[in-house]
C-alpha cells in the first residue's frame, strides 16, 4: 500500500539496511553499528531505534531518504546534506547535554518546523485576529475554577461508555470494515479478545498482511512469509491498542496520570491526561467534556533525536453488545495516516487464543 511504501522510504534514511536475514537475527541488543553499514553520529545506539530516528528526521525537515542519501547506496558519504545532518545531530546532542541535563529538549523540529530550511524569525501576523487565544469557557456544568479530577474523568468516561458491568460482559469482538487511505479502500478484520489481544487482517490485492500482539509481544508479517517480532517500543504501541478494557486499566497502566490544560478537538472541549510508565510509551488522552467519551490519544515513541508521535482519532461511537465502541479511528504519524472504518461488530464471539499466537514458519 502507498501509505506504508511511503513509512518505509522515511524510515531507512542515514544507513543503508543489512541484509533481511542479519536483521532477523539481530535482537535488540544489537547496536546500530553492527547492523547498519557506516554509522558515525549514532554509535551505539540500539539497532531497533535507527529507522524510528530517521524517521524524525525526516518529518522534521520534510524531506525523504535521497535528500541525505544516494538512492541504492545508502552508506555512501557523497552528498554534503548528509555531513551537514551529522554535524546538527552532534549540535543539538551538545545543547541537550550541556543546558538542559542530558534531556532531549531540542531537536531538528525546534528551527526546522517541517522544512529543510531552518526557522530563524517569527512569522508575521496574516489577519487582524487576536495574537493569542481567548481563554476557554468552562464546560456547561462546570463551576469556574473548579477542575474535574482524574478520577471523576475517568469515571465519566466509563459510564459513558455503557459503565463497567456492562463492559465486562463482552469478552472479545470479531470486527469487519475497511481501512481508507491515499484515496483507496481495502478489506480489514479487527480480532480483539480480552484482556489485550488483537489480530488485524488487510486484505491487500497483493495478499494479506497481519499485525497482532499475542497479549505479551506483537508481531507482523504477510501470507507466504515469515513473520517477524516487533521492536520494544512496536510491541509497548501495539499492546496499549490492544487493552480491551481501557477505561479500567488506565490508571494501572499508567501510575502517573495528571491532568492536562483543556483543548479543543474537532470542535469539542476536552479534558485532557497525561500519563507515563516505566517501560510504556507516554500518552496524551482528550476525553469530551460533555459526553466523556474518549476523543483522542496521542502517544509518544522515544527516539533518539527526538519523539515521534502517533494520533488516533475515535469518532462514530455506536453500541456493540451493550457498550458504546468507536467505528471509526483515524491514526495519523508525521508522514501518513489512514482511517480504519468498521461496518459490523460481532461481541463475544468465540476466538481461540493460538489465532493471536505468531506462526512458528511462514504466515497462513
């Protein structure tokens, strides 16, 4: 699919891949170095954290691969953007480490802003509306000043959603829809079971490709291969789309939930937390101050030059088996997104546990 040829070509800038078997092999405590060819800025850094890295890059200054690279030769050091982008990785590195102890607060985004060129002046202002926004009015409901804990949050939230008795008694859901993106339509089964494993089935014209987390890892692959594991930080995604029951879970999840400012999506004030772990990536969660249902979650990948971010819209909540379920989601990276739409839910269906299982040969 376009989107996902799309990911691959952002994704592989700076080094160029060893082969596809050395790269099964390697395990994360494989180094950069040791996988890729001609690594200078980032040595030592995890293989598995390269591709994301570059990624970054790329979104960053809105470019691709060949920007820095010589197409089919990746390691070559022939084009002067890619000394130049060693020399800004070694800079901000530098300034992290000396002004902001040793945190990434700096990054290619920081001047760049989606541009190969670096921003070094303030936009003029383009019409006569007011420089900052209006402060927000309190939701209706809502004394002024006075602020919906985490806990009242999520509570509505949760009975928003049909309360968790009535979650409880749906135990895995068998979903069948399309994903829509760059213009096309294509095929997809959504497994879910509790408490956190999901199968997903595209039905390509090419052949079927399948994403899942088995509840402990996740893994990929299409028909007529093997499969392959997904990294640390794939898997920790995978897995938090999987929590079949997150409304419960959140705070178990995430031991450190805050509230955020309010914001507006799509037009809906929104109660906003932010929650982090150990070993999980940080979220952003925008709940509906007036209905309490979840309207997005932004998640954040590590890197090491900056943090990638993951958007899911949810949208188009309607009842599956006594409880409200999103149809529709939307989840947008800096360089692609594709909207997942479901036409019909099948709530406790039997699901075998092995169909979450990665296959021990090639993909069926």
């Amino acid at each position: 699919m376009r989107m996902f040829r799309t990911i691959l070509a952002a994704t592989i800038a700076a080094a160029v891949l060893a082969p596809q078997s050395a790269r099964a092999q390697a395990a994360d405590a494989k180094t950069a170095e040791q996988v890729y060819k001609n690594i200078v800025q980032l040595k030592g850094t995890p293989a598995d954290q390269v591709q994301p890295a570059m990624q970054f890059i790329a979104a960053s200054l809105g470019v691709n691969c060949t920007f820095c690279h010589v197409q089919d030769k990746m390691e070559a050091d022939d084009k002067g953007a890619k000394k130049t982008a060693r020399e800004m990785m070694a800079m901000t590195a530098a300034i992290n480490t000396n002004s902001f102890r040793g945190q990434r607060q700096v990054t290619c985004y920081s001047c760049h802003r989606g541009s190969s060129r670096p921003v070094n002046m303030p936009p003029v202002l383009e019409s006569d509306a007011p420089a900052a926004p209006a402060m927000a009015a309190a939701a209706p409901g809502t004394p002024q000043g006075q602020a919906a804990t985490v806990d009242q949050i999520l509570e509505k939230y949760v009975a928003a959603i049909g309360g968790a008795d009535a979650m409880k008694k749906v135990t895995s859901r068998v979903m069948t829809g399309k994903i829509l993106t760059g213009g096309s339509e294509t095929p997809l089964e959504v497994i879910t079971k509790a408490p956190n494993m999901r199968f997903t089935i595209t039905h390509n014209s090419a052949g079927d490709s399948f994403t899942a987390f088995d509840g402990t890892a996740g893994w990929m692959g299409s028909a007529g291969r093997a499969a392959r594991e997904m990294s640390a930080a794939e898997s920790a995604a995978s897995g938090l789309d999987a929590e079949f029951y997150l409304g419960l879970r959140v705070k178990e999840l995430f031991p450190q939930l805050r509230r955020g400012r309010p914001e507006t999506v799509a037009g809906a004030e929104c109660e906003i937390l932010n929650g982090t772990a150990p070993g999980r990536p940080a979220v952003r969660l925008y709940f509906d101050k007036s209905s309490g249902l979840l309207l997005r979650m932004v998640r954040y990948a590590d890197t090491p030059m900056g943090r990638n971010p993951t958007q899911i819209d949810y949208a188009d909540y309607r009842d599956a088996g006594g409880v409200k379920i999103p149809f529709r989601w939307t989840l947008s990276r800096p360089n692609g997104r594709f909207t997942i739409q479901i036409a019909e839910v099948k709530s406790n269906a039997p699901v075998d546990d092995r169909r979450f299982a990665k296959p021990a040969g090639d993909v069926k």
